[in-house]
C-alpha cells in the first residue's frame, strides 16, 4: 500500500515537467505562417513557462514573402525607407531646425570625437611642445642673432604706425584666439580634472566669447595685413640667395635682402594662406550649417583627379550637414595648430632670438647697422630715396630731406 | 608701443561690436535653430 502511494506521489510530482514538452512539440507542429520562426503560441507558451523547441527552417527567406501588416520578421517593412532614413536620404518634414533637423541618424560624430581626443589633440600637443622644445635647443646652440655692424645711432622707419597696428592687432588677436581654442580642445583633459569642472565650464564660456567675436578682428587685421605688405612679399631671386645662406641665422654671412627676406615672407604667406583657411573654416562655423565648404572642396578635387588622399583614404561622395561642421571644425584645428607653430617660430626670432628686431615692431625704428646686416637692399632703396643717410655718412648724422 | 595699444584697442572694439551686430541679425543658436513649436524658455 505504501508503496503503490509512493508511485502515486512520483507521479504526480513528474506530471508539469512532461506536460510542457509535449506542448511544445505541439506548438512547433504548424510554423509556416512564419516560415518556421516562432508564432504567437510560442510566446505565451514560453510565458507560461513551459520550453520552447527553437526555430526552424529558413525564416528569414519565408519572410521576405509575407507582405501583410505587421508580418513577423518585418514582412510589412520598407527597407529601402529604413536606409533611407540611416543614410539621411529621406523625406523627411520636421517642423524646426529646417534640413539640418531633417538628418535623423548620422554617424559622424563618433569618428570625428575620437580624431578631436585623439590624434588631433595628441600631435597638435606634440607640435607645439616639440616646436618650443626645437628653440629652446636652437637657443641654446645658437644664442642670440647679435648686430655685426657697430651701430650708427641713426634710424630708418622700418614699419609706420598703421603698419605696426595692423601687426598688433593680428598678433594680439591670433594670440588670444590661440590661447581660447587650445582651451576649448584641452580643457576638458586638463583643467576639469585637475582644477573642476565648473572651472572649466567658466572658462569655456568666456573662451567661446573671446573666440567667436575676436575672430573677426583677426580676419579685418588679416586683410590689412594682406594688403600693405603683399606686394613686398612677391618672391624673388634674392630669396634664394637668402634662403642659400639660411638667412643668415646659421653661420655669420649676411644675405641681401629687400623690405622682408624669404623667412619673412614664408612667416607671410603662412599667415596669408593658413590664417585665410582658418577663417573660412571658423565663419563656416561661427554660421552653423549655413556655409558647408567640404563638399565642394571634395567635388572641386575630384574634378583635377584627386580620388583619396594618404592617411585619409578615398574622398567622401556626400556628406551630412553635421559631417560639414565636423570636418570643418577638423580642418579649423589642424590648421590652427602648424599656424601656432610657425608663430612661435615667427616671436621667437622677432623677440630674443634676434637682437634689435623687437625695434622693428615696437617703435617701429631701426637703426642702420641693423638695417644694413638683415635688409641691405631695402635700406639702399631709402639712401637713394634720401629716407636714410649716404652709406659713407659720418656716426649720428641725419638722413637728407 | 603706442601702435600696440591702437592694435589692442581695435581688437577690443571690433570683437565687441562684432558681438553686438551678431545678435542684431539673430546669430545666437536658439534664434537660428529653433521655431515656434520649440519652447527654449
């Protein structure tokens, strides 16, 4: 007796584990509605707890057939809608925001962050570090550019007052912008951290005014620049003598040289051509999505036959608003960064580096032994002028009227 | 050093006076991105 109510409990302790498989091998029994993927059954088969036999049968081909609303694996899906959706081709209407706001999905950013934290910040370090590094060792060596010429007492103007503003208010300009972009790449990696972030978040702020407003005084001094001093940086044939002799600034020969020598005109057209590049790209995104250039650039490159470029690879065929601004920002920074290097280069020589060619930019007066040893022809230009005093002029006499 | 001073004092004026007609002509974010369906406020 007491056995057969043993068998009796066993039993019925077995009964819920064998009822579900059979239910599911019921339930697997009519999948080709489905195309052998699991059904509505399934589901509440499994939510009841019971086992579920897995999927059979190619499902994903049955479905391609299925067409009704709501059709398992997507049947009533528009791929080409979702594609166009991923890839910013669809029409879509938003009601603010206007084309840009349109672009739902656009996977830019991500590549674009990671070069920003990445590379961007690593090298564009490195440049400016290494660049200090090259002058402080170049000083070292070398020392201080000193006068041969034992002074004369006179002085020529070297840059009038007009001039000399100009330069200022570039120099000025492009220092401050310098110094509010590398915070604006930097901060976060070194100040938040170290200092706090609502120090960083004050400092960003003010950095972000300082920039965006600044910018345009440095782009009217650029234009200034450009202006007065263009046609006396047209490069010659004394640039190559000049550039022969390192200028000079190696070894003790003195190269002739007119109002600006060849390193000065590099010094020009870099802050020409890379500070007109920097504009474009910072009015581009100063105006937000109003002004995308990269497309254009990409397209005009194509059409001298440049298909990809090193490192970078094959040239993007379309960009999303939003790539626009990440490439211009990219562009902004990158050459921003050789722009500050060269700069550096450019006060270095303009300040300790050479002696006397503070003057030039300070009072704007040389004098003539300085003149003599770093732009002899210019300065013989002045005699004949009579800006300056005959070459075999006594010490302390003043040049003709 | 009194043509630095012109310099500076122009970089003061011009990025100043930049930053008032900016905002004459709608220039900040939430005059050029946003419209009457989105509230900034």
């Amino acid at each position: 007796m007491l056995r057969a109510f043993l068998v009796l409990v066993l039993c019925l302790g077995l009964l819920p584990v064998s009822a579900p498989m059979v239910s599911a091998q019921e339930t697997v029994t009519d999948r080709s509605a489905t195309g052998g993927a699991q059904t509505l059954e399934d589901i509440l088969a499994r939510q009841r707890g019971e086992e579920v036999a897995p999927r059979t049968g190619d499902a994903a081909s049955a479905a391609r057939d299925l067409s009704g609303q709501l059709g398992t694996l997507g049947g009533a899906s528009d791929p080409d809608l979702w594609r166009a959706l991923r890839y910013g081709s669809a029409d879509i209407t938003v009601s603010s925001g206007g084309e840009v706001a349109s672009v739902l999905m656009q996977d830019g950013g991500m590549a674009w962050l990671e070069f920003r934290e990445g590379p961007l910040a690593k090298y564009g370090g490195y440049l400016l570090l290494g660049t200090i590094a090259l002058l402080l060792v170049f000083f070292v060596l070398r020392g201080r550019v000193k006068l041969d010429y034992e002074k004369t007492g006179r002085t020529v103007t070297r840059f009038k007052t007009m001039e000399r503003a100009a330069h200022w208010l570039l120099a000025g300009s492009f220092i401050l912008l310098g110094i509010t972009g590398l915070l604006t790449l930097f901060g976060r990696m070194f100040i938040a951290p170290y200092i706090s972030k609502d120090f960083n978040a004050t400092l960003l702020l003010a950095s972000k005014y300082i920039h965006n407003n600044v910018a345009w005084a440095f782009i009217v001094a650029l234009f200034a620049v450009f202006v007065m001093w263009v046609w006396h940086n047209i490069p010659n044939r004394t640039d190559i003598t000049w550039f022969a002799q390192a200028g000079g600034i190696v070894g003790s020969k003195h190269p002739p040289a007119k109002k600006f020598n060849g390193g000065q005109k590099i010094i020009f057209w870099s802050v020409i051509l890379l500070g007109g590049s920097i504009s474009l790209s910072g009015v581009s995104l100063l105006f937000p999505f109003e002004l995308p250039m990269f497309m254009k650039t990409f397209d005009l490159m194509r059409s001298v036959g440049i298909e990809s470029l090193p490192i970078y690879g094959p040239l993007p065929t379309a960009l999303a608003p939003h790539e626009e601004m990440q490439y211009a920002q990219a562009w902004h920074a990158i050459v921003a960064f050789v722009l500050m290097a060269i700069i550096i280069a450019h006060i270095y020589i303009g300040s300790v580096g050479m002696e006397g060619a503070y003057d030039a930019m300070g009072t704007g007066e040389v004098d003539e032994a300085w003149a003599k040893q770093h732009h002899s022809l210019w300065l013989e230009e002045l005699q004949k002028k009579g800006e300056a005093a005959p070459k075999d002029a006594p010490k302390n006499a003043t040049p003709a009227e | 050093m009194k043509a630095m001073m012109m310099g500076f004092a122009a970089m003061i004026a011009i990025s100043v006076g930049s930053y008032f007609v900016l905002q004459e002509m709608g220039f900040s974010a939430d005059a050029v991105h946003s419209g009457d369906a989105v509230r900034l406020d």
